[in-house]
C-alpha cells in the first residue's frame, strides 16, 4: 500500500498538487487506501477527463445513457430510479441491481461476480454491453469519444498525446471512481467514543449486528477497511427460489469441465443465478455473489443482486428466515428468531450508516444527466 499524501474537495473531492503530480485519496487515520495500479497513477488531470466520460450521456447507444445514469451522486452513487434493476440505452432491463460507486475503489473484484479484477476493466464493459449502453464494440467507442473536439485535449493532458484509447478510457474512469469515497458517517463517531452520535434504538441494533442477528460474520467492522463488507463471495439463496436451482447447478458442474457447453449454459437467462460460479467454475461458487458494503445503504434501495427486497426491513426479514434454502446455501445462514423491535433496532442501525459528508459531492450532483 502507498502513503497517504494530500487532498482536499472540488466537484466531490479537490485533489491538491501541480499539474501532472500524483495525488492521493485522503482518509482517516488508520484507514487503508485502496491500491492504485502502478500504470495508472492517480492525477487530477486524469480524474477530470474520467469525471467528463462518468457523466457523458453521450457515450451511449442512443445517446441517453451515461454511467451517472445509474450511479447518481443523488442516490448514494446507485440507480435513483428505484427499479430492481437497471434499464439501458434501449430502455431494456438488465438482470442485476447496480451496485455503488461509492467506495468500490476498496474492492478487490468487481461486479456482483467479481468478473473484473479491477476498476479499470470494470469501467470499460457496460458501453458495449448491448442491455446497458449498448456501443458495438470497444473500437466504436474510441471512435465515439474521438469525435467530439473537447476529448482529444483531455486526453492530451492526461495522457501525454490525443489518442482515445480504451484502455485509457477505463484508466480515467477508474481515476475519478477513486475519489468518490466516504467514510465518515454518525455510526463512525459512535465508534470513536461519541455516544450521543446514534440514538439509543440503533445502539441496540448495533448490539445485535455484533451478536444475535450475526451480522458481523459477513458485514464486521475493520479499523483498516471500514466498509462493513468481508469482500467475499457468499451464496446466502437470493434469486434461487426463481428458478429450478438445483437442477441448474447440477447442470452447471456437469458443464464446468467443457468449454463449449458452458459457454452456452453462460447465456441460459437462468445462468445469472449461479454467480461467481460462471466466473470461478468451482462448487463452491454456485449461487455465491459478493457481500455488499453498507455505508449509505440506506439511500441505495432496493437490494440483493437481484434488487428483490425493496427496503431494509425486507432484508432483516430474509436473513431472519435464514435466507432460501438450497443445495449450496452459506452454512452461516441460520434463522435468527428476531422480535419485531429488534428488526426495527437494526433497520435504525443501517440508518446511521449515511455519510454526513455527502455535500462534498454537491457539484457532481448538477452534472447528472436528465
């Protein structure tokens, strides 16, 4: 990991430092900062030109979808439309909840599967996924972005030269994603010692994430990486009662060993169930997606993979009734036997996991598309 230097907030975070020179993300003390690759240093001009691409609703299909689209500042950097998935460019619906910018720079994988092992391969896959911004191919991108005369001096001023590469597009966007961080929030002050910072309901929901409710097994809080998540893979049942789950695993480990038949299973519109397994092609990754951080979780409604629960309460209520039983279920999921309060202690809980400084990303906020 590398030192920490300086930063400070302009259109959500000002990066301080001359033109050219590497900047770093500021965070508490004791926190971690997310790696940053070696050939893609972090400087301001790089994170100007990803912040343009982010909010470019141009870079689409039919020219209507950016990637603020569905990650609105508004919204906790999640879809503010409030379906359970994502419509894209076409107005099609795709089948997994948008998950958060916010703090996805922590990650170790990207994706619900962990497909992209980093912000920069993840970025560059929704404009030519044809549900999302639905471009033909990475090379019609370049061509897209080239096109319009305000890019090549971005790219002049990030890069060294104006070519519109993808590579160099997925290494901007990553550079902005890495400045939309947040862990500052009323539950941080609480465990620093401030006990008036939460009320007196969301102190017994924390009592119960630590113990009863065994939200820590998967969602504990780590001084050095305080996003509430153990960044893994879990299969906790979520989406499998849809569909014939068993009979699809089965058929899945069957396929594992042939390319040719698996990559036909990859394209069943049941597939999306099995999860890290398309990616790992290992058992122990049937049904298994990765455990969501919950800091702003509270403005990121409805959850799961599949956006099936549509408030906090449905999710305490899942995991209460020990998620949906299948062949591959977690072996920590277990019925909780939660009273009525005590759910509604946890909900007050998740409440408090809300950044409190969220006003420093007021200007991003101006620039979501319509």
């Amino acid at each position: 990991m590398r030192s920490l230097r300086v930063a400070s907030a302009v259109l959500g975070l000002l990066l301080l430092g001359a033109a050219g020179d590497e900047v770093e993300i500021p965070l508490p003390a004791g926190v971690l900062p997310p790696e940053i690759p070696a050939d893609n240093p972090l400087t301001r001009e790089k994170i100007e030109l990803g912040r343009k691409l982010y909010f470019d609703a141009r870079l689409s299909k039919n020219g209507n979808q950016a990637c603020a689209s569905c990650h609105a500042p508004a919204a906790g950097f999640a879809d503010p439309r409030g379906e359970k998935t994502s419509a894209g460019s076409d107005g099609f619906f795709g089948p997994r909840n948008t998950p958060t910018s916010m703090n996805a720079a922590f990650s170790s994988v990207q994706f619900w599967d962990g497909r992209a092992p980093t912000l920069e391969a993840q970025a560059v896959l929704p404009f030519i996924n044809p549900i999302e911004m639905g471009i033909a191919d990475h090379p019609a991108l370049e061509r897209l972005v080239a096109g319009f005369p305000e890019y090549p001096p971005l790219f002049r001023a990030a890069f060294g030269s104006d070519q519109v590469t993808t590579a160099r597009i997925g290494q901007a966007l990553a550079s902005f994603e890495r400045t939309l961080v947040s862990v500052s929030a009323p539950i941080d002050k609480f465990l620093a010692g401030d006990q008036g910072a939460i009320s007196p309901a969301a102190k017994r929901g924390w009592d119960l994430f630590n113990g009863k409710a065994r939200c820590n097994t998967c969602h504990g809080h780590v001084d050095a990486f305080p996003f509430f998540n153990d960044d893994l893979f879990h299969n906790i049942g979520v989406g499998t009662k849809a569909v014939d789950f068993a009979g699809l695993a089965k058929r899945a480990q069957a396929a594992a060993t042939s390319p040719q038949s698996f990559e036909k299973l990859a394209f069943d519109p049941n597939a999306n169930a099995l999860g890290r397994f398309i990616v790992t092609r290992e058992q122990k990754d049937i049904g298994a997606f990765k455990t969501s951080g919950l800091r702003n979780v509270a403005l990121t409604a409805p959850y799961m993979h599949d956006g099936s629960q549509a408030t906090l309460a449905d999710v305490i209520e899942f995991y209460n009734r020990g998620g949906e039983p299948n062949p591959y279920l977690d072996g920590g999921m277990r019925p909780l036997g939660l009273t009525d309060a005590e759910k509604a202690d946890l909900v007050e809980l998740m409440k408090t996991f809300t950044s409190d400084d969220l006003g420093r990303f007021a200007d991003l906020v101006k620039l979501q598309p319509k």
